[in-house]
C-alpha cells in the first residue's frame, strides 16, 4: 500500500504554528499522527519571509526568528524546488497568477502529495489533490 503525503500551504504551516485553532479538525488528525509525511515547500519559506519584509505578517515574528528550528520541530520535511516543479508551474492554465500557490501546486502534482489548504483558489485545479 502507498503511503499518502501532503504539502502544508504556506497558511496552513503558519496556522498549525501560532494559530492551531484556525486548523480544520481533519488537517489537525493529519498533522497530530506522526506516521504521516508532511512537507513544507522551500518556497513557503521565501513566501513568509517576503510578506513579512513587506508588513503583511506583523504577528509572525516568532515563525521568522525560528524558521528552522520549527520546521525541525513541526517535523516536517522540506521540499525544495526542483526545474520540473518550476517548469510545469509556469505552463499550466490556471487564472491565478500568485507565483507562490504556482509552485505549491506544481509540487503536490509532481511529488504526489495532497496539498492541505483552505484555499479556494486551488478547487479550479481538477487535477490536484487537496484536503482541508
């Protein structure tokens, strides 16, 4: 039997962090069951750090002094991003045209992961597998 994996969307990451109550009981099970693999993206990394800088994140400042160390405790595993990831990123049809949801989306396709998101924007994608 395949084992089952899932990316954390940047949001979802940040909630599980400093804002469990947000979390969906179901994204809750998943992150609370050690057996499953959970990934956070390289770029939700980027995406935090960037949206901070520009005073979008005021409220996250113990996430970017600890980035690491909480991905470590979280025990998650990064996913870096990869030519193939950024490759079908930019050539698939899809309205929105945030760059970071682009690579989340292209990631859980390529890697076979269910992308835990509440997200609406991703349910135009039939082709991705999402769970909130």
């Amino acid at each position: 039997m395949e084992s089952v994996g899932y990316l954390l969307d940047t949001h979802t990451f940040l909630w599980a962090v400093c804002e469990s109550h947000k979390l969906s009981k179901t994204v809750k099970d998943i992150l609370s069951f050690t057996s499953n693999k959970c990934y956070i993206s390289a770029i939700s990394a980027y995406e935090i750090m960037n949206k901070h800088r520009l005073g979008k994140l005021p409220n996250y400042n113990y996430i970017i002094e600890n980035y690491l160390d909480i991905i470590h405790k979280f025990d998650v595993y990064e996913l870096t991003i990869n030519s193939h990831h950024s490759h079908f990123a930019g050539k698939f049809d899809w309205k929105n045209r945030d760059p970071f949801d682009r690579i989340l989306a292209a990631q859980a396709f390529n890697e076979n992961l269910i992308l835990l998101t509440n997200d609406i924007a991703f349910k135009s994608l039939p082709w991705l597998k999402t769970l909130w």
